[in-house]
C-alpha cells in the first residue's frame, strides 16, 4: 500500500513484543501524509538483529497536537514507516 500527499491515515494501535518506533502517544490517532520520505530498512526489524530487514516507505504524517494530547493549537510531524499505517476512514 502507498499513499499519496494528503491522504488521510491511522497510525495502527499495536503493542508488539519487541522493540518498536511507533510512538505510544500515536498510536491509533489520525494524521495526514505530509510527504514520502523514501524507503529504509525498518528500524523495527533492524533493532532486533534480524539479518534482513524489510525495507518499506516511510513517510512524514503530520497530526493536530489536539489529536495527539486533547489540547494544543499546532502541529507535530512524526516519521512513520508503511507498516505503522492504515487508510483513516
């Protein structure tokens, strides 16, 4: 799955066993893709050792402070990888 500039995402509300980059405070919150940042080795699967790390997209997804923490009248751009990410309805 890709997306584009503006589209609309849902960081996914996993708690995986291992070591992850998914911010706890984003999880299961809405943003939206700023850009394509390119593609990297998951920093997921490079954390753990394993010999080949899948390489996915990431991207820049921007989210409302107020999303993020109930309050707040900016913006917090975070780096997400493809696998962290679902379409938002």
């Amino acid at each position: 799955m890709s997306f584009a500039p503006g589209a609309r995402v849902r960081v996914r509300a996993v708690d995986p066993d291992h070591h992850t980059r998914v911010p706890r405070y984003a999880r299961g919150h809405v943003g939206e893709v700023v850009e394509r940042e390119g593609e990297f080795p998951l920093a997921d699967d490079r954390a753990r050792g394993l010999p080949e790390p899948r390489v996915q997209a990431a991207y820049a997804v921007r989210f409302p402070a107020a999303e993020l923490w109930g309050e707040g009248d900016h913006t917090v751009t975070l780096t997400m990888w493809e696998s962290y990410l679902e379409e938002a309805e």
